[in-house]
C-alpha cells in the first residue's frame, strides 16, 4: 500500500534516523509559471544545524 499524504507531510523518524527520503513528483504543464518553492520543516529538530530545507523547482524552457 502507498503511503498517505498525511505521512509524508508527518513522518514520525525512529531514534538515530540520519536521513529520509520525501518524493516530489513534478509534472511538467508546459505552462509558464515561474520558479516554485517547497520548504521541508523538522517541527522537534533536536541537534540539527539545519531544520528546514527550501526546494526550488524551476521552470521548463524547451
């Protein structure tokens, strides 16, 4: 079964995770549309130097 929407937005991370794995599926429109953001955010991030990660997609120029 594939996971929901609700797990990869709240995944809960064993103890000693170092990394996981969030699939973003682009689909190329062909629309013009600019530069698009996602932003990854660690609600309890404990020791990280870094608890949140911006994505940019950018447009398809044929």
């Amino acid at each position: 079964m594939a996971p929901t929407l609700a797990q990869y937005l709240l995944p809960t991370l064993p103890s000693g995770t170092d990394q996981i794995t969030v699939p973003v599926n682009i689909i190329n429109d062909l629309l013009p549309e600019g530069a698009e953001t996602v932003v990854l955010t660690l609600n309890n991030p404990c020791s990280c130097l870094n608890p949140q990660e911006t994505l940019t997609i950018l447009d398809y120029t044929p």
